[in-house]
C-alpha cells in the first residue's frame, strides 16, 4: 500500500488523511516538544522548564535560603500536580542534581540528607530528604513579583507560572547544561559567575567587542571538582567563538615522599562528570590485566574530600610516566565537549558563541529591568494618589470627620466634596491609571483610603511624614522616568547589579573562587611495554596442554619440572620479562603475548588460551621469541609457504593477526626464523627438495607458494639454511650429521625431490 493512500474511516466521526502527512505532523509535533520543552535550556535564564518550575514551586512554598526545610517528596509532588505534568521520579532526579555540588557549579537547591555523592551512588527516596533554596535560587527569582517577566497558564489552566526566571546572571554558562533533543543536543560546561559577570560588564562598555576579547575575562570552564585543562589557549577561542568543540581535563594530583626514596601519587581532584568508584574500577583492571606494568596498586582513602591512592610497582618509575600512562587508559583525563546549542528568545534553537549567549542574557536583563522600572512606577503613582488624598483630609480635618460622623453615604459625601485645589504637585494624565476626579475632588481610591485610616494616624507628625513620603517617592518617580527614556542609564543600572551579583557569589562567597585551573598538557607519547618493566630472567615453560609459566631466572632447560598429571613438557626456553613472545597457531594466526604477563612458575602456569583467543581445535605450532627486523619462514601441511617479516606479525589484540590463509584439512605446520640462502622441505613420503631462499616471495598475509609436490600426504618439515655450510640433522642416536654435497636433492621450488640420505630421523624433521 502506497504511504499516500488515505486511511480508511472507522467510523462517521473518524478524519482520513495521508500516513505520510499523519506521521510527519505528529513527529514534528513530538520533536519540537523535545526540543522547546524538554532537553534545551533557555539562553536568558539558563534552565529546562523542569529545573524553572521546581524552583517556582519551592518559592510559592516559602522555602527560602534562610528558612525551614520541606520534604522532597513535598517538593516533587507539587511541581507535579501543580505545573510539570510527568512522573515524580524523574522531577526528583532533577531536583536532587541541583543539589549536588559535584555536578553543579552553584547549586540551586540546599538539600539535607544524602543527596548521592561522586562515586556514583543514587539520592534516597525522596520522603527521606529535605530541601530548601540557595540563595544563588534566590538571585534567579528576584523580581518574580514586580512583572518582571510574562506568567502563562499552566497545564491544566488553573495556575500560571513564569515562562522565564528573571535571572540576577548568566546561570546557562554559571552551571552549564546538557540535554538530547530530536537531532540536535547541547553540552555546556559550568563557568565562574564573578568572571561572566566581568565579561557582561565589558560587553556593556563595548557592545562590539571580539569574541577572544572576552577570554580576557573567561579563560574557560570551571568545573565544580576542579581538575586542570591542558586544551590549548587557541582550540579554547575556536570553541567559544563557533560554539563547538572541547576541552582536555585531567585531574589534579601531588607525588607524596613516603621516605626511604618510596612515594605515591595522590589525587586529589577527579575530572567533572566521573564517578570515582568506575574511575577506580578501571585502574584496578589495568593493574590485574597488567596493561600498565609499573602501575602497582589503587585504593581509595576519600572522606568528604577527594583522596585516590595511586602505588608504582617499585620506586624507580617515573610518576610523570606512570600518570601519562593513566591518562591514557582511564579516566583521570577526559575530553568534554561543548556544543551551545540554546534557545533564542525561548523558541528559536541555535548554537551560540559565547558572546551571543552573554548578548541574549543582557538583553533579557535590560527588558527585566525596564518592566521592573514601570511596575515600579504604577507602585508610585498608587502611593502618591492616595498620599494626595491623605493630605487632603489633614488639611480639612474637621470637615472630614464631620461627613463621616453624620453622613448617610461618607464615601459619596466626601467624593462630591469640593475641597479646593490642594497643597500639592500638579498632576497630569499619565499620572493615572484611570482618569483623574475634578479639580479639588477626591478619587474612589482616595476615599477608600481615607476612610480605612486608623484614627491613630490623626497626628500632626503624622502629616509631616505624609510630606516627607510624598518628596521621597517623586523624587524616586523622577529617577525612574529618566531611567525608561535614557538607554545608557538603563545599562549602567545593569552594571551596577552585575558588581553587586559579582560581590555577592565571587571569591567571597563558599566556593565562589576558581576550582579549575590552566596548565600546559604535552602530548603523551606512546611510552613502550619494555621500557615500563624491570629486566629479569626467566625460564618460560609451556606444557603439551597448553598451560604456561614463567619461572625466575634462567634455569637448567634439562631439568625435570612438575605438570598436571597426563601433561608434560612442549616447550621450555630462556627469556627476559622485557621479551614478548610470538605464538604461532595451526590456524595460521599469530598472537602477541607480554613475557612480564605470565603467571609466576611456583604454580603449574595457566592455559594460554585465556590469554588469547586461540581456538580449541587449533594447536600451538610454536612459540619464539620476537625479534625485531627478523625474517620468518611459515608454511602449511598442504606444502605452500612464503617468508615473512617478524614485525608485521605482531598482533595487538587478543584475537591475534591471520598471516598463513589455510581452509578446509590444511593447517599451519611450520614456522621457523630465516636464516642462509637455501631452503630444504621434507614430505611425509620422505622426499627432499632443496631449492634457493630467493624463490620464496616475501608477503604480509596469504596462503604462499607451493614448495614441494606430492602424489599423496603432505609436508612433513621445511627449514632454512647456508648452502655452503650444508644440512644438518639428528641421526637416531642423538648424533649431529650434516651433508654438504646436496646436488642429488637440489632442484626448482615446487619438485617432488628426492628420497632422504641414510641416517635422515624417521620422525621426517630437520634440526631446528
């Protein structure tokens, strides 16, 4: 059925439209919720509309900095109920996140009880804590009840709430924020409000100020567990000038002498966002995996401070070496990203430079402080009506108690009372709200005011303070007017706030001084397993089985040595703990093992193939000892092989590195070091064939070239050798023979050969 075929109607009620215009107008519908209502914060106040009704709602309950605390669950349950229709839980997880100083730079909620912590672990249930706000909520919510900012309806109707907080200062770039929309998703790191609030200040003096202006004055992130940013000063600027990119954190740490030339490092501030009990997991996997070998031991000694134990394996490691090695393989340094991607206005998603973030924030403050200016205003003008109407009646005081003492309606009395022009300032229209009785008439509001005042007030000092009120509060109008009609004091009264905001959550304020700090970070070279390990000598035993160990020192290779019962030895060889060992499956795999990763000798070793990935059905050919720049000579039972060079075979994964292609009943059978210029190949029919080194091909991967021809079986042994030397085998009695005259077996690659001198071993093997 074609995606345009309209949908049949159920019923008489039913609509029928294209599926294709059906489910594209409800995902538009579900995206631009996601997007506006969800997961991008507003580029005025910084906030989610979760994060902007918890606060509300903690404000409409009375939970002030400085006062009592309430049960979260009371918390959460009226956000629900009252303004956030969605589940409870997830409006606790928020509320709790506001409260954790770990994750926010200036928390938003005091929280008392457990609140969850940096190793990971989750708040308790919300009818267990309490919360109130910080006086950093507080700053957000100034001027809530001076029209400040537009109120709408809730979801319900019955309510209204903010659509955006009047914010004090930046709290999108103070706490930073992060969400994933429908396409597009933002991460912002948390900054110093004193450095943003300078940064505002100087974009107020010069609106056209460059975006690395401003660096001057935000350097970078701050983040609430510290750590130090080793990003460069010029990917920093490209970042905040496109509104994208990252930035390098590490942790900051301390090498502590414990005497006797021992030490430690200890940490002591973590990067943002990593939970310290999987930080500390993983560096315990590193130590058991032996990844990095001078790494010793990890533990943790935190109380409500920071403290990870970190032990080299002996003294004489370099700690610079050993960190470097950390920072590379855990979490002691990340990269966090930046992607300022907010809401314009509220509606409009974009991402912003910093200088277009601060931009909005200003405009957001100029428009709060205009409408605070006018609310203001009408506050005054009510005051100074009814200040007029007071004086009015102090100065025919016996008239007005007259009328109300014998009059039926005192308040129509005294409304058409002509009291003649009062003592007072003239009065235009602008001056009311509706408009102005008659010359020397008393408005409803006056009246109301007059007859509601307490007889106490009937004093003559009463009056002076009328007099004095009314001067103050024209004064105050008249500032207020000048302040609306002139643009550059509007932005000055802005800047004074900002000083004041500044002094008040600055270095002063707890934990109002920077946390992170700056630093160059070199690039960490990759620092080779050999040179992070002790030299030592051992013995490597492998059995028959399979089973391996690495014995101290170089022991006696004809010594009898202990195995599982039905196992005994396969290969025994002396090595250093800096060596790393090929081991060649009959699958034609290479892997790579660590000789410093092989268990000890005081036990019976453990099976190779936990170490790698070799499967059951394949069988270790061999197993040698890696040397750079060698040369190797592999082979398969179906008589085709090549040479190929040592380095390329290194594997760097457990699953090892296909070098010999075989299939079917093929196996890899041979794999010898390259040594002479001849090679000698001997089939399982006894046949020899000696032909040059220099008609094998050299190759990286493949299944070879055919060595020798055979009617029936396959290879038995192939090796290289110095023609002029001769070849060499082990007679039946142990003996050493070699033959020098070998034209009789001298042929092409690829012949059938002929049959093996007397005294060749009956097993068909060469000296190796």
């Amino acid at each position: 059925m074609s995606d345009e075929t309209d949908i049949p109607a159920a019923g008489s009620g039913d609509l029928s439209e294209p599926l294709r215009r059906a489910l594209g107008d409800r995902y538009l519908t579900y995206a631009l919720s996601t997007i506006m209502h969800r997961a991008l914060p507003d580029a005025r106040d910084g906030l989610k509309p979760v994060h902007r009704r918890i606060l509300f709602a903690m404000r409409e309950l009375r939970l002030s900095s400085t006062g009592g605390f309430r049960k979260s669950a009371k918390i959460s349950g009226d956000v629900m109920g009252n303004y956030h229709p969605h589940g409870d839980a997830a409006i606790y997880d928020a509320m709790a996140r506001l409260a954790q100083d770990f994750n926010v730079r200036y928390p938003l909620v005091d929280g008392q009880g457990n609140f969850g912590n940096i190793d990971g672990d989750n708040p308790a249930a919300s009818r267990y804590t309490e919360a109130r706000m910080t006086a950093v909520a507080e700053a957000m919510l100034d001027g809530l009840n001076e029209n400040a900012v537009d109120f709408r309806e809730n979801y319900d109707g019955t309510l209204t709430e903010p659509v955006v907080l009047p914010a004090q200062f930046p709290n999108l770039l103070a706490n930073g924020s992060s969400g994933i929309a429908v396409g597009m998703a933002t991460n912002i790191p948390p900054h110093n409000i004193a450095e943003l609030c300078e940064a505002c200040i100087h974009l107020i003096r010069t609106p056209d100020a460059r975006d690395d202006t401003l660096l001057n004055y935000v350097p970078g992130p701050d983040f609430p567990t510290g750590g130090i940013i080793v990003e460069p000063p010029e990917n920093i600027a490209q970042a905040y000038r496109t509104g994208r990119g990252s930035f390098r954190l590490r942790c900051r740490y301390e090498v502590e002498d414990l005497g006797r030339g021992q030490w430690q490092i200890v940490v002591t501030e973590i990067p943002y966002q990593v939970q310290k009990s999987k930080l500390i997991e993983k560096i315990a996997e590193l130590i058991q995996t032996k990844k990095i070998p001078i790494l010793g031991d990890v533990r943790d000694e935190s109380a409500d401070d920071v403290r990870l134990i970190i032990e080299p394996r002996s003294r004489s490691v370099d700690p610079e070496v050993l960190m470097g090695m950390l920072y590379r393989n855990s979490d002691l340094e990340v990269r966090f990203s930046l992607n300022m991607n907010v809401l314009i206005d509220g509606v409009t998603p974009r991402v912003c430079s910093m200088k277009e973030v601060l931009r909005a924030f200003l405009d957001h403050r100029q428009e709060v402080l205009i409408r605070r200016s006018r609310h203001r205003m009408e506050k005054i003008d009510h005051r100074l009506e009814v200040l007029e109407g007071f004086i009015i009646a102090f100065l025919n005081l016996d008239r007005v108690i007259d009328i109300i003492r014998y009059d039926d309606d005192p308040k129509s009395a005294l409304m058409r009372e002509d009291w003649g022009k009062p003592h007072t300032r003239a009065r235009d229209e602008s001056d009311y709200a509706t408009p102005p009785p008659g010359e020397g008439e008393l408005s409803d509001v006056q009246v109301e005011a007059i007859l509601n005042m307490r007889l106490r007030s009937l004093r003559r000092l009463e009056e002076m303070e009328l007099l004095r009120e009314q001067s103050a509060l024209m004064e105050e109008r008249a500032g207020l007017e000048d302040l609306l009609e002139n643009e550059g004091l509007q932005w000055d009264s802005i800047t004074a706030q900002l000083r004041e905001t500044k002094k008040q959550f600055g270095k002063d304020y707890a934990g109002g001084a920077r946390r992170t700090t700056f630093a160059e970070g070199a690039v960490i070279e990759d620092v080779p397993i050999e040179a992070m390990i002790d030299r030592e000598p051992i013995t490597v035993v492998c059995s028959q089985m399979g089973w391996i160990r690495a014995m101290t020192g170089h022991i006696d290779l004809g010594r009898e040595l202990k195995f599982k019962d039905g196992d005994g030895p396969r290969f025994i060889f002396h090595a250093e703990t800096t060596d790393r060992l090929l081991v060649f499956g009959s699958n034609g795999r290479f892997y790579t093992v660590s000789a410093a990763n092989l268990p000890g000798g005081r036990g019976m070793g453990e099976p190779l193939r936990l170490m790698v990935d070799l499967p059951n059905e394949a069988e270790i050919v061999t197993i040698l000892i890696h040397q750079p720049g060698r040369k190797l000579l592999v082979a398969s039972s179906a008589g085709d092989g090549f040479v190929v060079p040592e380095d390329d075979v290194v594997a760097q994964t457990r699953s090892g590195k296909q070098v010999l292609n075989v299939r079917g009943g093929t196996r890899a059978l041979v794999c010898k070091p390259v040594t002479g210029d001849a090679v000698a190949v001997v089939g399982e029919n006894r046949k020899v064939l000696v032909f040059g080194l220099n008609e094998l091909p050299e190759m990286g991967r493949g299944k070879g070239v055919r060595l020798q021809k055979y009617k029936d079986g396959g290879l038995s042994d192939a090796t290289t050798f110095t023609r002029d030397d001769g070849l060499s085998w082990l007679d039946p009695a142990g003996r050493t023979r070699t033959q020098t005259d070998l034209d009789e077996w001298t042929g092409k690659r690829a012949g059938t050969g002929r049959m093996a001198p007397r005294g060749f071993p009956r097993d068909n093997r060469f000296t190796s």
